[in-house]
C-alpha cells in the first residue's frame, strides 16, 4: 500500500519515473512490483540495489 501511494504521488506531481534503493533481500519484492535493477551499489550501511519503475 506505501509503494501504491508513492506511485500516486508521483503521477500527481507529474513524475514520469520513481527511482528508490533497495536493499538485496527486498530486490525481488519491488521487481514483483515492476521494478527494475539499474545498478548495484556500495555505501556504508552495505550493498543495494538501484531500482527503476516508469510510470504510465
């Protein structure tokens, strides 16, 4: 339901893309959800994952 309501503000505000880092073990959730990977990265906290969603 967050990640619906994300996406909503998004198209209200005229977004055309969401961007969001993902941790490795939720990676698999948000491309369930139309995500895609983008790139991984490294930051101190650990890896992530930099995941895509166009929105329609």
């Amino acid at each position: 339901m967050l990640v619906e309501y994300m996406e909503e503000l998004a198209q209200e505000n005229a977004l055309s893309e969401v961007t969001l880092h993902s941790s490795l073990t939720a990676q698999n959730f948000y491309t369930a959800l139309g995500y895609d990977c983008s790139e991984f990265q490294i930051h101190d906290e650990g890896p992530f994952v930099l995941m895509r969603k166009t929105l329609s």
